[in-house]
C-alpha cells in the first residue's frame, strides 16, 4: 500500500484498518459478499466478529482499554479481545488471529461458549465468544490497546465507558455461570 511519506504512522495504520475487506452476511447469518470495513461501518451492514474472554487462574478477567485512535468506542473499555471476521476467514481462525494480534496470546486453547447477535447503535454483530485461560504476560498492540489489566467479573462489569458487545457476552457468561474462577 502507498502511504503519504509525511503521514504519521497513526494515520496509516487507521487507512489501512478501514480498507481492510469485512466478511458481509445477512440478517441470517449467511455469507452475501464482502466490503471494506469503512464502508461495512457507514451502511451499518451485517457482519461477524469475535470475542475472547481471558481468564486468569483467580478468575480475573483481561479488561483492556481501546486507544484514542480507534473507529468505534474510542477510549472505550473491553471486556474481551477480538474483532471483525475478514472476508473468506473463518470465525475461530479470526478469534486466534485477534487473540495474538492484539494480546500476544498464541497457541492457548479457546474454548466456545456461545453464539449471539448484538444489533445496537447502528452495529449489527453475530458474535461468537470463546474462553482462554491464561496467566502468561501479555503483549498489547500499540494502535489498538492502551493498557490491559485484570479484574473480576462484577468489577469489570461495573467500569464506566464498557463498549456494549463486550458487556453484553461477559454479562450473558457471568448469569449462565462459565466466569466462575477455574479449578
């Protein structure tokens, strides 16, 4: 990709971002195409996404907070990592990319949980949210989280500024009884 030699390496990072091709659905779920992501934001189009929990052996939760940089929620808290599925990719490959991209996380396995639709404030997800149990040290994505830390469920919960997707799989997890500390 050409850049503009005098542009920050912010700017092209958030170019680069909103260019990238989103896996498109329907209001079913079922595959219809695909899109840039800028352009699967602006017409609120259907579309998939993880979300991975990271459970530490105490049961604390891995909250990270969103840059200032980022398109959706900036500054934002979540509650689990993960993000949009890429056209052609196939959901739990996008949830270990995610996981390593933006934790550092690799090789851990991720358990399902469940599968959810969240369609609010002009967002329409199908969601498919996995568990990782983890106590390794992480290695956070410099243009996408600003710092990490760890939090029991109800604490974390209970933060101002949580971005909805992520309440809403943490929430569901927390009432069905999955976030009880492990062991």
């Amino acid at each position: 990709m050409a850049t503009d030699p005098g542009a920050s390496p912010e700017s092209a990072t958030v170019q680069r971002i909103s260019d990238e091709s989103i896996q498109l659905v329907d209001a079913r779920n079922r595959p219809c195409g695909s899109a840039p992501r800028a352009t699967m934001r602006r017409y609120h189009f259907w579309h998939r996404a993880t979300y991975i929990v990271v459970r530490n052996a105490r049961g604390e939760l891995c909250v990270q907070r969103r840059t200032l940089t980022k398109e959706v929620f900036p500054g934002g808290i979540d509650l689990a990592a993960g993000g949009v599925v890429g056209a052609g990719e196939a959901v739990h490959v996008a949830a270990r990319r995610e996981l390593a991209e933006e934790l550092g996380i690799v090789g851990e396995p991720l358990r399902h949980m469940l599968e959810f639709v969240h369609a609010r404030n002009g967002n329409h997800i199908f969601g498919s949210a996995y568990l990782v149990d983890y106590d390794g040290p992480l290695a956070l994505q410099a243009d996408e989280v600003a710092e990490a830390f760890w939090l029991s469920p109800d604490r974390a919960l209970a933060l101002d500024e949580v971005t909805p997707d992520t309440r809403q799989v943490v929430e569901t997890l927390v009432h069905d009884g999955s976030l009880a500390a492990p062991g």
